[in-house]
C-alpha cells in the first residue's frame, strides 16, 4: 500500500504516523497517509509566510506561466489522478452521463487554465492636473484551504490556483476521508513552485488541524467548502485576527417544473442533475417541485431511471453509480428513507441499501412528501429524490425559497421568458432554466442564505483573494 506524506516547506514530512484511506466501493483500505496534528499546521504556515514576499512580488506573467504549467503536469497524470479519486471517493471513472473522476480531473485543468489567465488591472479613479487616483489588487497573504470529500481534487484546485494566481502562499488540508489525490498533486506541484508556496497537512478527524488552520493568527484568508454547521464554527474561530473568508456550504437546491413540459423529454437531465455522484455534489437538484398535471408522470419516468442506472465499483467500465463516499452518509440517507416511509410517502424506486461490501445505496424516488418533513426540508446528500406536489406556481416559489439554503435553483419550461422570469424570484446564488448544476470557470458562483459567503471562480472569485489598496499621488 502506498503512504503519501505532508508537504511543507517543498518537502516530504511523514508525520509520526500514518492512517488508512478506506475505498468506500469495497470497505478496504487502499492507501496510507501521514497523520499530522497541529504542529504541522505552525510548521506550513512558517513555510507559507516565510515564501509570501518573493512569490507576491513575483512578476505576473511569472505566476502565469508557473500556473500554466501547474496544468500541464494535471494533463500529464490524469490517469493516475482518475484512479486515485475513484478509488477515494467512490465516484466513478467516467460515470453517469460523464459526471465521474474524468470530468473532475479535466475540470481541474479547464479551471486552472482559465483562472490562471485571468488578471486584475489597476483601476485609474482619477487622473487629471491635481491627482492620480489608482486602485490596486493586493493579496492578502497567506491562504488556509480546507476541502470536503465530494469533488476533492477540484475542490482544492478552485481553492488552490486563484490564491497563488493573486500572489498568496496557501496552506491546504484536504478531508480526512479523501486526501490522496489532492497530497499527490501537491508533491508535483511543489515540482514547479518554489518551496513553501503550496503546503499540505493531512490528519485524521479529531487531529484538530482544521481547528488549527481556523484559528491560525498567521493566516490571513480561510477559503472552507464543506457544510454549513463546520463553516459556522470556521467563522467563529476566524474572528481572532478577522480573517478574511470564503465559505461555500451545503446546499438544498430546488426544481420546479411548470406545466407545459414533456415528462419524457425533461426525465433523464432531471435525474442526472439529482442522482449524478450519487447525490453528493454541493449544487445538486434536492428537491423537485412538479405541477399536479405531470405529477404521476414524471414521478414514474424518474423512478425508472433510478430502476435502469448501473450501480457499482467506479472502476468497472459502464458503472454510472458508485457507492455512497461513507458509512455515517448512507446511515443518514437511510434514516431520511425511513422517516419518509413511515410518514406515508410513496417509495416508487429503491429505499434501501445494496447487500455486499462498500457503502451501497438503491438509487430512490420518494412521492407525496411535502415541506415541512426532513428528506424536504434537510440537505440529504446521497441518492434519494423526494418529488413534491404543487398547484400553482406563485406556491411553488414559496416552497423553494421556504429553506435556509440558497446554493441553486432551476425552473423548468418551454418558455424561456416566463422561465427566466421565474429564475429570477428564486434565493439562491445560481439560477438555471432547464439545466440544473451546470458550472463554469468564467461564471461567479456561490450561495446566498446559510448556503455561503462570497463567491468562487472568474473575476469576482479572483478579487476574493486580494484587498484594495487606493493611492493616491498629489500632482501640485
Ligand atoms: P464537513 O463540513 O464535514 O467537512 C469539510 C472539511 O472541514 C473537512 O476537511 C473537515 O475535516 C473540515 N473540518 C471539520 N470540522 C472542522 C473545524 N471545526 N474547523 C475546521 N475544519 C473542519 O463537510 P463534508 O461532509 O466533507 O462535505 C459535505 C458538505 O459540503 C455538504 O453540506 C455540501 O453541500 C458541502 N459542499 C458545498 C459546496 C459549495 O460549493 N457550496 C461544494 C461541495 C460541498
């Protein structure tokens, strides 16, 4: 079994142990991983503040070029990279409609191509006989990443590249559940960049280094995505030198299909915006609000869509389905699915988990739920579609905005300007018609509500990672 070490300071760090990295499609282990603590937290933020003035001073086209090899060398290992993701995170290689491990590598190459080119200019206020007036994009110093177990790879790169692109140095830790991808990465990156740069610290839960990182005085920035109870105690524990923070959290995004649809038509993109990755990604559809005139109809297309998915080890060719990434998250799945079943909703597919080893669960549509009831109204993250019912639609804008999430949103129509009308009036921090999930390097997103702070990717997502500074120069 190969171990993956920390890098801090451009090295190799064991760690005084090493844990197992369990392949959630078999309940094996397939990996070992240095187990770092709290020390190794002070250790890379040293490294990280020690290498921020040169690499902040560093010319742009510099950082641009180091950054344009950064993916070149994600190019160069993107079969090594697909196996190490499936093999942690469950999901599979090519996986439902392409939604697997090679999508989630070739993103991180597409993001870190665009954010990489992307520049911040200095604004000019004023220029005239009395005074310049300039504003400058600053960065902030040292950046403190922590990532969840979904998309962990293109989560760290989304992390990763816009800080270094701004001139900040970053300390990352990836979840305990799912480091190997991101540690490998980091050991070729520091190939590239110079020492101290990009740092990462592993550990096992309740080795307290995300605590650590939260509470660090020497970092200066926390970009978090994960969920929204760990982002609350991440803002509390950033409040002692105010970091600065970007907090992408859980999402309970809703659909709303309007009555002019063909349920045929619309069944198979639904599915794949609610099923795909099994469910855990941050913006999937949680929660499908359909006209009563379509209800029977589009309940039974998604039931046979879950029916029909194949469901297996992400490594063998055609599974479009991989297991549940761990053993508490298919607990919760099967709780929410045994709470709907005893409230009298209808299970139309699946409701259960699937015998044989790994975190197995049947792809599952519930009827006859409503808000109000926990597989509605909580993020269950995992396989499990409840569909509810709604007559009119000013009702069923209520009900998707009746949530304290406000990740994404989507309506569904053959007419657009109604739609997009629509689109507008829901809380949510993306809004799709007729799509649902769909990201892009150049496009800001994030949450409003308890679903985040600030946002991610292209300009806007860059500017989060600098401070402005005016200056103002006297000419007389
Ligand atoms: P989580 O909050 O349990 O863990 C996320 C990370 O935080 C892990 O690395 C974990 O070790 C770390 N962590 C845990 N406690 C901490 C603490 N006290 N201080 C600092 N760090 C701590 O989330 P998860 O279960 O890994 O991920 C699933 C959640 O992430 C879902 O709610 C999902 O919606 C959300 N998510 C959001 C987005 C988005 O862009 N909004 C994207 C992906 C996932």
């Amino acid at each position: 079994m190969h171990t993956y070490d920390m890098i801090i300071n451009g090295r190799a760090v064991p760690g005084a142990a090493t844990f197992e990295v369990v392949n959630p499609a078999t309940g094996a282990p397939f990996a070992r991983v240095a187990a770092g603590d709290a020390s190794h937290v002070d250790a890379a933020v040293e490294a990280a503040r020690a290498a921020f003035p040169a690499w902040s001073r560093t010319p742009d086209e510099r950082r641009q070029a180091l950054i344009g090899q950064l993916a070149d060398l994600l190019e160069t290992h993107m079969a090594e990279l697909m196996e190490l993701l499936t093999r942690e995170s469950g999901k599979p290689l090519i996986g439902l409609d392409g939604i697997g491990s090679q999508m989630e590598v070739g993103g991180a190459i597409a993001w870190t191509r665009v954010t990489g080119g992307l520049s911040l200019p200095v604004e000019v206020i004023q220029d005239d006989a009395e005074a310049r007036v300039e504003v400058h994009r600053k960065p902030l110093g040292v950046v403190g990443s922590i990532t969840p177990w979904n998309w962990p790879l293109m989560i760290a790169i989304w992390h990763v590249i816009p800080a270094l692109r701004a001139g900040n140095t970053v300390v990352l830790k990836p979840a305990e559940a799912t480091p190997v991808a991101t540690a490998r990465f980091v050991a070729l990156a520091n190939g590239i960049l110079p020492p101290g740069v990009l740092n990462v610290v592993t550990g096992t839960h309740g080795s307290g280094i995300g605590s650590a990182i939260a509470g660090h005085p020497g970092i200066d920035k926390i970009v978090f995505t994960g969920s929204t109870p760990t982002g609350k105690r991440i803002m509390g524990a950033a409040a002692g030198n105010l970091k600065r923070l970007t907090l992408e959290l859980g999402g309970n995004d809703a659909g709303i299909v309007l009555p002019d649809v063909d349920p045929a038509a619309v069944a198979r993109k639904i599915f794949k915006a609610a099923f795909h990755n099994n469910g855990q990604t941050c913006a999937c559809l949680k929660r499908l609000y359909v006209h009563e005139s379509l209800y029977e109809a589009l309940c039974n297309a998604l039931a046979a869509q879950a029916r029909a998915v194949v469901v297996g080890d992400g490594m063998c060719e055609g599974t479009e389905l991989g297991p549940l990434q761990n053993e508490e998250q298919r607990r919760i799945v099967q709780a929410l699915a045994d709470d709907a079943r005893a409230r009298g909703a209808r299970l139309l597919a699946g409701g259960g988990p699937i015998a044989g080893p790994g975190y197995f669960f049947q792809p599952t549509i519930v009827a006859d739920l409503s808000n109000g009831t926990p597989l509605v109204d909580e993020e269950q993250f995992g396989p499990i579609l409840p569909v509810i019912r709604y007559r009119d639609i000013d009702e069923a804008i209520a009900l998707a905005n009746d949530n304290p999430n406000g990740l994404g949103g989507s309506i569904w129509s053959n007419d657009i300007a109604l739609a997009s009308t629509l689109a507008r009036r829901l809380e949510c921090g993306t809004a799709w018609v007729n799509e649902h999930g769909a990201i892009q390097p150049d496009a800001p997103f994030g949450g409003v509500k308890q679903s985040g702070i600030g946002v991610e990717f292209g300009l806007h997502g860059l500017a989060e990672y600098t401070s402005l500074q005016t200056v103002k120069i006297m000419k007389c």
